[in-house]
C-alpha cells in the first residue's frame, strides 16, 4: 500500500499541462476563412439570397465558426500531465472526465499532422493503450500540443518503460536534464533500419476499385450543389450538352457512367500520392527493444509506432476483383491496435503488388525463412463440395423469391430466367475461388492460415501466441467428415480459422499450432504422432 500511496503522491506533484494554445488564433483564423466563401459569394457574384442557393456557404461558415468555438472550449476544460508511471487527461465541459494508463501499458504512439496544424505547428498525439479494441477508441487523443511538445512526448512515451517525472520549465528558462546516458548501456541502440520506402507507381494498384464511383459522386454532387451560389446552372448546361449531341438516354447513362469512373479513379490516384507521399516502414531502437514505424504523408502527415514485443503476425490480404493484378493489403496482427479503425493502425504497406508484400512480412517478422513461402496442405474435396452446395442453395433460394414476385406481376417472368443463368455460374464461380484459397500450414515458429473469397487472407501467426484452439464440426461437416480449427489470440482480430479441414488429421493440426495447450486432452498415440516441439 505504501509503494502505491507513494506513486500517487509522486504523480500529484506534477503539474497539469494544457493544450497548446496556438490552436486558439489558428481556429480564429480558420473561422474567418470559413466565412469568406459566403462574402465571396454575396459581394463579387451578387449571390441574391432569395433567388440564389447560398445554404452551401452559410453551412460551411457555420462549421468552422461551430468548429472554432468548440476547440476554444476544449482548450479550456481539458489538461494532461505525464508522471513516472502514469499518464492522465481530463477533460469534459458537462462532464468530466478523468482517465488514466499505466506507461507500461501502452501499446503505440500515433504523431498526426493536418494540413492546417502543419502550417501553425501543431500536432495530433494518440497514445493507444488497448482501449480501442473493446470500446471502439485510442487511450488518448491531445488534439493540439505543438510539435516540440509531440515529438518530446513521442520519444518518451515510445520507450515503454518508466521515466523519470516529465516536468516543463518555466519560460525562459531550461530544466537540467541530468546525467547524459551511456551509451553501452542500452544493447538495442543502434541505427534506424529502413524496410521499406515510397513507390510512385503504386498508385496505380489504388484507383480502381468500387470508391472511385462513390468519390466522383460526391464531387459532382457538391459542384452541383456550390454552382447556384455563384451564378452557375449545371442542369441547363447538361441537358444542353445532351440535345446538342442528340445521344439516347442509354448512352448518356453509359458516357455518365464513364466519367464517374475516370474523375473518381484520377481522385483516388491524387488521393494516394497525397496521403502516403515519403512513406517509410523503418524499424527503430527502442529503451526495451525495437519499433515499427510507418510515416507518410504530403498534407497531412502522420507517424505511427509499434511496439515489436507485441506484434504476433503478419496477414497479406488479395481483393477477389483485383487478384489478377497481384493487389494486396499488408497488416501486423499486434495487441492494442483496433484492425477496423479508420486510420488502419495496423497498416504496414499501402495496397500494392503481392511480390513486395511477402518478402516486407518476412522483414516485419524478423525470421530468416518466410512464413509466406510456405507450401500450405491443400484442403478435402468435400471441402469444395460444401461450398459448391452452399452456392446452389443460394441461387434457388434467389430464384424463387424472383419467381415469387414474378407470380405477382410484380416482375416479369424473364427475370426469373435472367437471376438463374446469372446469380448460378456466378455462386459456382465464388464456390471454386473459395475453395482453392483454403489452406494451412506450419512454418517453424509460426502456424499459416489462408482462406476467405472476397480477400484472401494468409496469417502467419505465432504459436507461442495461440491460447485457445476451438475445433467445431456442425452436421454438414460431420457428414463430409470435415471439421474447423480456429487459432484464438489476444491480439489482431482475436482468432484465425482454418475452415473444413479433413477431420483425421485436424487434432494434429491443432495441436502443432498451439503447442501444449492439448496436450492435456490427447490420448497416447496422437501425443506420440505430435512432433516434439
């Protein structure tokens, strides 16, 4: 009780800090250029507010002066502090909120620069500590502390191991930082190892895809709408564009179609460039061992580290519709980052050509022999029978609700026809795609799984990372004599399945791939056929 009534006391000693307050003028200043499009609107284009469309400009002045209050607001109720073992924040305006972690519970340190907080000099810090993972949300967010500050709490929260007490100088003064380290003490110093850097021509495995139309919608949507504000009648000028060349409706959908996809896949291409320009993946030295880290950005530049002890994978995902071009997405599986975040913490490589992608995950993992390379053991038959089943059952299912309605009037009887001869080689082409993914495999200290139709996924998980292995059979499986094996682990998204495994040899799957953990369970001869670990 005394060491812990002392740590409190050493922690209220520190001084509450507040947020930096360049974020005060800089919001005054933003709220002022959110206001000057409606100026511009009213005083050059005589904008009438009667006849004209000034909503656009009135809702974006309301959000940056709404915006600017609120941050004023934040700056006022919110401090935070740094002592030798914990870090806390308050903030709240009806409600206040005091939250606390332990430093030797965080799990990464996120630096976050917005174009407008790159040009004041302010940072965004996010110090991931597991919460996110159960409650959809980073420990911490210290939205602004200027960039000395976030570089200095970056360096020392990254350490993840105890410091001494975090104290500001008054200013116009220094504090003594004390002894300087030696140098031999710390074996993991050393020189930053860059494994990989920024490749222009990737953009061009992240403009097509399914967004760019989403993405080109949204900008004619909003130039369609910002056009009447300024005197502009896009809707005349369509449909005189479509009489002048007298095109069908058919056609015109089609050439609308066309540049929806052109604009949107020059958006996503301009999008990638922005956002991932001077990227590096680099492992750094750490005070307990080493980081990953990922930077990159034009604009908005952003920086995140991983703690290496707590990475136990690495999964190389393959898009279905872009698997033919050698597309894939590369993430770690490590505790405390939230895999469904916006921000893809977990994110190691920007999408881009399988060939590169094996060969980082091996650097990322840090062993010799990829696991990626592996040869994975090819699945049952029964196994591409279940799902050639399951893909039939689905067309019928579809087909007779189609029919249903075409009994009605509702449809027309060809569209019974029309969902057959389509939705059945489609549900039996998905059926094979599925089945020829599956796969699994033991690579040394890392057990290998691969399924999934949509986006193949292969995880090269660690074994000493596996707490749990879950083996199901339902009734289809037990009549095919097919069973699952699902690696469970406290990290990523929690557990990795290999579905419909040939049932003789499942057991000894699953216990290569958790070594020890059915030990307990297994008879004589099967402990024998286990190799020894």
């Amino acid at each position: 009780m005394s060491s812990v009534g002392g740590e409190h006391e050493q922690a209220a000693e520190v001084p509450w800090s507040r947020l930096s307050n360049r974020m005060l003028w800089a919001d005054g200043v933003w709220s002022l250029l959110s206001l000057a499009p409606l100026a511009i609107a009213t005083w050059v284009f005589g904008t009438d507010f009667q006849t004209g469309n000034p909503m656009p400009w009135v809702i974006i002045a309301v959000i940056g002066v709404v915006g600017a209050a609120a941050d004023a607001l934040r700056w006022i109720f919110t401090r935070y502090r740094v002592s030798g073992e914990y870090v806390e924040l308050r903030t709240g305006v009806l409600v206040r909120n005091h939250r606390s972690v332990r430093r030797d519970r965080i799990r990464s340190v996120d630096l976050d620069a917005k174009f407008w907080h790159r040009i004041v000099g302010l940072r965004v810090l996010t110090i991931g500590a597991g919460q996110q993972a159960a409650a959809g949300e980073s420990a911490f967010e210290l939205d602004a502390v200027s960039k000395t500050e976030a570089e200095e709490l970056r360096q020392l929260l990254a350490l993840s191991s105890p410091a001494p007490i975090r104290q500001r100088a008054p200013e116009g003064t220094e504090l003594d930082p004390g002894p300087a380290p030696d140098e031999n003490e710390d074996e993991n110093v050393g020189q930053t190892r860059v494994l990989a850097g920024f490749r222009p021509g990737w953009f061009v495995y992240n403009m097509f895809n399914a967004w760019a139309f989403v993405l080109a919608a949204g900008l004619c949507w909003g130039a369609f709408m910002l056009a009447p504000a300024v005197g502009l009648d896009p809707t005349s000028w369509v449909v005189g564009f479509l009489d002048t060349w007298g095109l069908h409706w058919a056609w015109a959908v089609l050439a609308g179609v066309l540049v929806l996809g052109v604009v949107g896949s020059l958006g996503l291409a301009v999008a990638f460039l922005t956002e991932y320009w001077n990227f590096e993946l680099a492992r750094v030295p750490g005070a307990k061992g080493t980081l990953l880290r990922t930077r990159h950005g034009l604009f908005r530049t952003r920086e995140v580290n991983r703690d290496d002890e707590r990475i136990r994978g690495v999964q190389i995902s393959e898009p279905v519709l872009w698997r033919w071009l050698g597309i894939a997405d590369t993430t770690v599986v490590t505790t405390g980052l939230d895999e469904w975040s916006m921000s893809s913490p977990t994110a190691v490589l920007p999408r881009g050509p399988v060939r590169v992608a094996r060969p980082i995950a091996a650097a990322v993992l840090g062993t010799p022999a990829n696991p990626m390379d592996t040869p994975l053991r090819r699945h049952p038959r029964a196994a591409l029978g279940r799902r050639l089943w399951w893909a039939t059952v689905t067309t019928a299912l579809f087909t007779g609700a189609v029919g249903a309605l075409a009994a009605t009037n509702l449809l027309p009887l060809a569209a019974v026809w029309i969902t057959a001869a389509v939705l059945g080689p489609l549900a039996l082409l998905g059926a094979v795609i599925a089945y020829r993914a599956l796969g699994h495999g033991i690579a040394d200290e890392y057990v290998v799984l691969r399924s999934g139709l949509f986006f193949r996924a292969t995880t090269a998980l660690r074994r000493s990372a596996v707490s749990t292995v879950v083996i199901r059979e339902s009734v289809p499986q037990r009549l095919l004599g097919l069973r699952s094996v699902a690696t469970m682990t406290a990290a990523g998204a929690g557990g990795y399945e290999a579905p419909d495994i040939a049932a003789t040899g499942c057991t000894l799957f699953a216990s290569k791939a958790a070594p020890g953990v059915l030990d307990p369970f297994l008879v004589t001869e099967e402990r024998e056929a286990a190799p020894a670990r």
